[in-house]
C-alpha cells in the first residue's frame, strides 16, 4: 500500500510537542538562574541588615545567651515552689524573679569584694604599661648581642631593623587598641540594663514565640519539619551557650587561683581576662597565654614557664575532658572552620561578629541539615551538578491510533470466555480495525 505523503497539519501536530518540550526546558532553565539571582540579593540585603543592626543584634544575643545560661536553673526553681506549693499554679515569672534575686545577691557580694582589687590592678597595669614596651623593645633588638650584625649584608641588617621596629609599635598600637575599645564598650554599660529585662521575656514566653512561629508555617509535613528545626536549633544553642558561660566562668576562677599562688603579678586582671577571652575559641587562650607568660618573664623566667606549663595543662584538660562533659552532643566544628568564622565575624561586624561567628554557623549547619533531609537531597553541589533526565518525546503515530482503536473496542466482560461469551480469538487471527484497515 502507498505511503500517502504527511499534510501541514500532520506536521505542525507533531511539531507542537517538541516545540513545548523546548519552550519548557528554556523556561526551566531561566527560572533557576532567577531563582539564582533573587537569593543572591535576598542574601546581600540580609547582611547589609545585619551590619546596620548589629549593635541590636549583639544586645537580643546576649540576652539569649542570659536566658539560656539560667533557664535550667529557673526550672529547677519552678519545680520546687511548685512541688511545695500543691494544687496551687505558680506563675513562671515568680520562678524566674527569684533567680534574678539570687543571681544580684551573688553579682554584688563579687563586686564588693573583687571589683577594688580589679580597679587597682588596671590602674597599676596601666601605669606599667610603657615599661613593659620598651623592655620589649629592647629584647628585640638584643639579637645584635648573639649574632654580630657586621657579618649580615647591610640590606639584611635593615630589613631586620625595620622588622623589629614595627613590630614594636605594632605592639604598642595594639595595647592603646584595647583599651580604647574596653573603654568604648564601658560606654555601652547602660545598654546592658536591657540584658535582664529581654531575658525575662525571652523565659517567660518562650513557648508562645515558638508556637507564633510554627502557626506561620502550612499544616503538614512542613511545620512538623518546622517544628523539628527549632527544637534541634534550640538544643545545639542551649549545649552550645550554657557549655561556653560555664566554660568562661570555670576557666576565670582556676586562672585566677593558680596564678595568685604562682605570684603572677596582676593575677586577677589576667584570670578574668582568661574568663572573658574563653568564650573566643583558639584565638582567646592564646593572647592570654602570650600576655600572661611575657609579664611574667619580665619578673622571672622560671614564672613564666610554671605558667606556660599550668595553660598547656589547663588547655588540654578543657578541650578534651571538661568541654565535652559540657557541651554533650552539642556542635563539632573543626578548628579550622572555627578560626574562618571568627574571622569573618570579625571583618564583618568587629567585636560583635566575634562573638556571635560560632552560634550563627551552628544554627546555619542545622538549618542546612534540615534542608537536606526536607527535599531529599546529596548537597548543593551535587544537586547544582546532577544532570537533568531526558524527556522522552512521543509523537502520535499510527501506532498509538491502532492502539487507541483497539481499545475502542475492546470486548465487554459478557463477551469473556469465562462469562459464557464466545471464545477468545486466536493470536493469529487479525482483529476487526486491522481488518477495516485492509
């Protein structure tokens, strides 16, 4: 039988698939890179808000870091007033009341008797302080005692002049540095009245935000996802919090200790240094360990090893028995990771960016985690990287129309073998369209 040639009409039918497959992929294609685009201004439009707001920002993480460090406490205060008190419902906010009163006593019973001492041994620091530049000074520039310099070309002599010379003065503007921003952060003071008031709510009516936050989302697997972020986001930041605060107290009280029976000179100064600066990871021991150990070189070598030799030790035990103890199965970065995000925070909001580097990796971490499981994912990367499966394009051929009139007509259930119809036809025998077709 002659083939009868196709019409304009066969062809723009059979075109038309194609051409929407096409039209399909090219919008696709368009509305990744769009999606692309618009995260990449969400993203920068974020962190210019956070670096405008990062004074605020500083001030609501420090009262969660407040509210987090007492919350247990407040529970075990709630429990007991209500275990005492049966068939009566005792308000969270009375609990959390009598932990402010506790927490004020104990604050002011430490400054009356430390703040003094503290304020002399800055003063006196103070003082002392251009002595100890030029002794540095001066123990740089002793190399020329140990090695004769006329044997060094004058270029090299020079180049390590020059180095010795900054260096000292890099020194220099770097303890003015400090200070100036410790009296800048003194200036701020006032603003940390608001640490308690915000923590106050932030216990109080944990419980409501959070449900504000989940009725935001669609009923289904999404808020139960929801659900799930925040209850691991508020895990890893309580493990995280309450293990550095402690970390940073256990830390200050030991130092000051052990350096007032060494005989470190400004021992106080130095411990709550080595508090504060704790909560800084890598970055923060270390300047206390090169501070504390050049004063005390200054009075005596063999000091200055005892105390070398007590931060090595008190280093190892805090990484590797204390700090594990206490964060449980908190955040695991890599110390690498560690020393990248101090820093960017640091390069992106100062002081502020420093402290809070930590905590907004690990709530992106669990973020991106969840993210992962949610759309059943390998990655980013590996998705960015997977190729796109082909579509299969079928254009409607004599086949399918055979096909489509063969079910057409298709023998009822009555005509069945089984129902008592006539007998099914032999494979051999043509069916009645393919007949017509003939």
């Amino acid at each position: 039988m002659a083939e009868q040639p196709l019409s304009s009409d066969n062809i723009n039918r059979t075109a038309e698939p194609a051409t929407l497959d096409a039209v399909r992929a090219t919008w696709t294609q368009t509305r990744a890179i769009l999606g692309v685009i618009l995260l990449v201004l969400v993203i920068a439009a974020g962190l210019w808000m956070l670096y405008t707001l990062k004074g605020v920002i500083l001030l609501v993480a420090l009262a969660m870091f407040f509210a987090y460090l007492i919350a247990p406490l407040v529970d075990v205060v709630h429990r007991f007033i209500s275990q005492r008190i049966r068939g009566r419902l005792i308000p969270r906010a009375v609990a959390i009341g009598l932990v402010y009163l506790l927490l004020l006593g104990s604050i002011g019973t430490a400054s009356y008797l430390l703040l003094p001492e503290l304020g002399n041994q800055i003063t006196l620091f103070g003082q002392q302080a251009p002595t100890y530049i030029t002794a540095v000074r001066d123990r740089l520039q002793a190399w020329s005692w140990v090695i004769n310099p006329a044997s060094f070309p004058p270029s090299i002599r020079d180049a390590v002049e020059t180095v010795v010379a900054r260096s000292t003065e890099s020194l220099g503007g770097s303890l003015s540095y400090a200070l100036t921003g410790l009296l800048a952060f003194l200036s701020y003071l006032p603003w940390l009245v608001l640490i308690p008031i915000l923590a106050f709510f932030l216990l109080k009516d944990a419980d409501d935000f959070r449900s504000a936050a989940l009725r935001a989302l669609p009923i289904g697997h999404l808020r139960g996802r929801g659900a799930e972020l925040f209850e691991d986001i508020n895990n890893t930041l309580a493990a995280y919090i309450r293990a550095a605060l402690l970390g940073c107290l256990l830390i200050g009280v030991v130092c000051t200790v052990a350096f007032t029976i060494i005989g470190l000179p400004y021992a106080l100064l130095f411990g709550a240094l080595a508090g504060l600066l704790e909560f800084i990871p890598l970055v923060g021991p270390l300047v206390v360990a090169l501070g504390a150990s050049l004063v005390a070189s200054f009075h005596s070598p063999g000091q200055a090893a005892v105390v070398l030799l007590f931060l090595g030790i008190l280093r190892l035990a805090q990484d590797y028995v204390i700090y594990p103890r206490l964060i449980g199965r908190g955040i695991h970065m890599h110390p690498l990771a560690v020393i990248l995000a101090i820093l960017c925070g640091a390069e992106l909001a100062g002081v502020a960016g420093i402290f809070l580097a930590i905590p907004v990796v690990a709530v992106l971490s669990v973020m991106h985690r969840h993210w992962l499981e949610y759309r059943g994912s390998a990655g980013l990367v590996a998705d960015f990287l997977k190729p796109s499966e082909p579509r299969l394009i079928v254009p409607p051929t004599s086949a399918s129309q055979a096909v489509t009139a063969s079910q057409a007509v298709t023998p009822s259930p009555a005509d069945h073998p089984v129902s008592g119809g006539e007998p099914a036809r032999s494979k051999s025998e043509p069916s009645a369209s393919a007949r017509t077709r003939g």
